[in-house]
C-alpha cells in the first residue's frame, strides 16, 4: 500500500462546497464586547466548580428572575442560540484563539448576539432549547 499524502488543511464548507459567509474577527470582538456590556455575558473566568463566580451567577439569576441555582443550570450548552454543530466548527476556524476562548469549554457560534461563545458561559438573552422527542 502507497503512503498517502497528507492533504493541505484547507476550510472548506461540508462536503467540500465554499463555505458561507461567516463573521470576520473584528466584528466577533465587536458583538462580544456588546454581549458583555448590554447582555451578561459571563463569567469572565468560568469554571465548572459548584459555588464559583457567586457574584456574577446570583447577578444573572437576578436578571432572569430565577435563583442563582437556576441561573447555573442555563449556559450557552442549552441555550436555544448555541449552535456547536461540525460545520460550525468549521466556519469558526477563521476566528483566531483569544482570550475568551481560555478554559471556557467548548465552541459554539452564538446565532443569536453573533459570536463564538462558550459552552460554560451564559448570558441574559438566554433562551431554554427545545429537544424533539423520539416518537
Ligand atoms: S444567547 Fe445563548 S448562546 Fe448566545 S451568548 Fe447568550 S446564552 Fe450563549
């Protein structure tokens, strides 16, 4: 058997279609910074710990008029906007690592507010996302 060659690492979109337009990294640090100043988008430094980050979860509870319990429950994971599928993966390549991205779990493309989120952060637009039940 041949050795096969690497391919080059290109972005392509799935199934090998020229990707959609997807947003630029400027305009992604602009629509956090906006996530951040008029929607709660946090915590800065989020963890799975239970407790940690009190003020900013009690502060969102507050906002969602929920108990900090609850307000821990909802993150960007299980928010209605959050969309981590593959061919996001991909679109999100062309946005460069950055400090957000620092020990705040896993990507997604908020569709909502428009920006890479993460799955640990939540924020005040959130919005509880529906599962189709099997049959
Ligand atoms: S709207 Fe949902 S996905 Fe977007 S930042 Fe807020 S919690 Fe995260």
């Amino acid at each position: 058997m041949e050795d096969a060659e690497m391919p080059d690492v290109m972005i392509l979109g799935i199934g090998g279609g020229i990707p959609e337009a997807f947003l630029t990294p400027s305009e992604n640090r602009r629509n956090t910074q906006t996530a951040i100043r008029d929607w709660m988008l946090g915590p800065e430094k989020p963890t799975n710990e239970p407790g940690a980050n009190r003020q900013y979860w009690a502060a969102l509870g507050k906002a969602m008029r929920v108990d900090e319990r609850e307000a821990r429950r909802r993150r960007c994971s299980n928010c209605e906007y959050y969309d981590n599928s593959v061919e996001k993966q991909v679109q999100m390549i062309t946005i460069p690592w950055n400090e957000w991205d620092v020990n705040a779990g896993f990507r997604g493309h908020c569709t909502k507010l428009d920006f890479v989120c993460h799955d640990l952060r939540s924020c005040q637009v959130w919005e509880e996302r529906e599962y189709e039940e099997e049959d």
